[in-house]
C-alpha cells in the first residue's frame, strides 16, 4: 500500500460520499461523425458473443486514445489475491490516520468489485501521465516551496473522472442500448494499482507506484467499471525493478521498506512525506520534520531518482496539470463573484497569490484564509486544508532558516504573525520554525 495519486501515488486516497462518478443505464443520442447510426449495434446484433466483445474492445480503446489518456487497459473483476497483503499492512499500523481505508467494508468492497457493482463484467485501466519539468533551482533553492507535480494544475480526480464519463457515454452511444458503468479515480475501494497490472500497464516497483517500462510512474491511474463483456488484457508479468533500490535509499525519511516475502511493496505511510503533508491531520513528529526539506505539499523524490522516470518521463500534453503563475487559476476554473483577478494572473481586491511553481515560502506563509480559497479552489491542494497547509509551510520555512547565519526579517516576521493564528497547530510548527531560526 502506499500515499499518493491513484491510491494511490501519489494519489492521496478519498472518501468515498461525492466523489465517486455514478452513471445510470440509458441510451445516449446521436452518433459519432461519420459513422452509420446504430452500425456498432447492429453489426454486434449479427455476431458471435466472441466478436461482439472483440468489436466493443476495440472501439473502447480508440475512444479511450481519442480522449488523451496514454495507456487504456482490460481486466475483469474476479476477486483480489491482495486482501491478506493490505490486512497484514493495516495490522502493522502502516496506514497512519487513514482509518478509513481500515473499514471492514472498505477492505471487504476492496476485495471484490462486486461489492462495489454488482453487475460489474468488465474494468476499463486508463492512464493520464502529469509529469511536468522542475523550474529552475528547484528544489535547491530552500526558500521556494515545492508542491507536488500533480497538485500543481487542476485537481486530476475532476480532469480524469471527465474523460472516463465521456468514454462512457461514447460506449453507449455505440451499443445504442443502455449500458451501466462507475468511474473512479481514487475516490473509493478499489486497488487501482493491482487493476492496472491485472489490465497489463506496469508492475509494482519498489516506491509501490505502478511502473510502465516505457512510461515510467508520473500517470494517474482511473477505473471504468463496466456491465458488458470486454477483451481482457493479459496482465503484466514479473518485475523490473531487479536489484535497483534508488528509491529506497533516496526516501528522506525512510518510509519505502522494499519488498515483502511475498513480492509487495511496502510503504510506512506514518513516515511519507506525501501523508505527513495531506492525509495527517495533527502535528509532525518533531524527529521527521528537519528530513522534509521545503515539501510543501507531496512529495516526488521516490520517482524522480526512478531510472525509468529519468529516460523516459515526457511533459504532459493535458493543459489542465499545468503549473499555475502568481494568481492564476485552474485551467477551467472560474472566478466567483467579488473573487476578482483573472486567469491570467490579473490582480484582483485581495493579494495575488503566489502561484504552485516554486513559490516563494514567505508569501505562502502570508495567504489569509481567503487567499487560501483562491489558491487551493479546483485542486488536488485544497485536500490538507488551511491550517495543515501552513504547518507544512512552516515546516519548510524552518528548515531554510536554519541553514542561514542571518534569517531575513520578513521570514522572521511572517513566522511571527503565525504566532497569533487561531490553530493551535500552525502556531506550534511556528514557534519550532522560530526557534530553527
């Protein structure tokens, strides 16, 4: 198990209640340019059960490219093996505060699809790469924050549960009947990740992503839970990984455990970076703050040493992960009413916030509360919340000062404002940053 997208990674995990994508049975009008209405439907109507699945896979996969996603892949949903590697891992604690994902429930829903959609036959796996190019100085540079590379645009859940209804609502229009599906993208109890090597797009490394050879980890993973029969994929075999263990060593603060005797990836998600800066809630053990670096949110340090992510990571083409400038928005957020500024960074009433490229420790330190709103609305950021937000800052902020013989004043000042905030919690990862200086 492990913290991050499509959990995960990176994903962080959700709740289930209102983020899940619910899509009932009916039939969708119209029919996509140039095609015979209805010829899918008919042309399924004449064939053998064997080549009706076979048509349908096909046209699945083409709609699933024609909507951006990188990697599409089949699986059907028998029961998961994983069952006894998640109950042993939530029995040694690893989980942390998620104690949601320790529900009988959960774990239950978890181990079998059915649970979840009853009529389920077949699971569509797509992938959505996010990898974007570090600014210059980043993250070498202690006094500028480094958020998370798939936190830096639009919340993905929204951007990737978009494109799975929109291939659904393709799949109907091709059938021309009503077909049932669920779509989720690191919203319920699904393992994501053993879906995606059960459907063929990669296997488990040792920082518990799921790797592509020739794609390396930065994707998102999202699940199309379907009522008819699809082509399976044949699932990914072995692991490439070998002796390898970059991740391993480069983890600041030891989280990665490698391999299990059974072949699993282990995460201490209590000693992540990604968990300690969204999914835990209370303060920082003291003894991992120093090792946390200027990670403000996230953390990528286990694929960035990845020797598949180093040759072969590509810059996403989605326009909606993009990182934001000073004031800018998400790509296809809105500003609300008296918010001001525009998407491109034009100043509003309220101070332009700094933007999630490398932004400056100081100014994220300074956001009010409604700045915070500006800044975190439509992304993945808004998850840790204002208070655990500026605990993470502060964090940050103590480990830059305490490298430099003179800190500057307005570090100094902005740490001292924190000092009067109504949270307990920033007011205690304050005065440890004051006391770092």
């Amino acid at each position: 198990m492990m913290v991050g997208p499509g959990s995960g990674a990176d994903g962080e995990p959700r709740a289930e209640p209102g983020a899940m994508a619910r899509a009932e049975p009916g039939a969708m009008p119209g029919a996509e340019p140039g095609a015979m209405p209805g010829a899918m439907a008919r042309a399924m109507a004449r064939a053998e059960p064997g080549a009706m699945a076979a048509r349908l896979t096909s046209a699945v996969r083409a709609h699933a490219r024609e909507l951006g996603f990188d990697m599409v892949g089949i699986t059907h949903p028998e029961p998961s093996h994983h069952i006894p590697l998640l109950r042993r891992w939530l029995e040694e604690g690893f989980h942390g505060h998620m104690s949601y994902l320790a529900r009988e429930d959960a774990v239950w829903r978890r181990g079998d699809l059915r649970g979840t959609m009853e009529e389920v036959r077949s699971v569509v796996v797509v992938a959505h790469g996010h990898y974007l190019e570090d600014p210059a100085g980043v993250p070498e540079e202690r006094s500028r924050g480094v958020i998370a590379r798939y936190a830096r645009g639009r919340d993905y859940h929204k951007v990737v549960e978009g494109k799975l209804r929109g291939l659904l609502e393709r799949i109907r229009r091709e059938m021309e009947c009503g077909v049932g599906g669920r779509a989720y993208v690191d919203t319920g109890p699904i393992l994501e990740r053993e879906l995606g090597r059960r459907a063929g797009l990669g296997w488990f490394g040792k920082n518990t992503m799921l790797l592509h050879p020739r794609r390396g980890s930065y994707f998102f993973l999202g699940c199309l839970l379907l009522d008819v029969e699809l082509e399976p994929d044949e699932p990914f075999a072995g692991e490439h990984c070998g002796t390898c263990a970059r991740c391993l060593d480069a983890c600041p603060t030891g989280a990665l455990l490698g391999y299990d005797e059974a072949g699993a990836p282990v995460m201490d998600a209590r000693r992540c970076i990604s968990y300690l800066t969204i999914e835990h809630r209370g303060p920082i053990p003291a003894e991992l703050r120093p090792l946390m670096g200027n990670r403000v949110f996230g953390c990528d340090i286990c694929q960035e040493v990845c020797p598949f992510n180093v040759r072969f990571a590509e810059v996403s083409s989605e326009p909606a992960y993009a990182a934001r400038g000073p004031g800018e928005r998400p790509a296809g957020v809105e500003a609300l009413p008296g918010e001001g500024g525009a998407s491109s960074g034009t100043p509003g009433r309220r101070r332009v916030h700094p933007g999630t490229e490398a932004p400056s420790l100081v100014e994220l330190m300074r956001m009010t509360r409604e700045e915070w709103d500006v800044f975190s609305r439509g992304s993945a950021i808004r998850r840790s919340g204002y208070a655990g937000f500026k605990r993470n800052v502060a964090v940050a902020m103590g480990n830059w000062l305490a490298g430099l013989d003179e800190p500057p004043e307005e570090a100094v000042a902005v740490l001292r404002d924190a000092m009067a905030d109504d949270s307990d919690l920033v007011r205690e990862h304050a005065a440890w940053a004051l006391d770092r200086a």
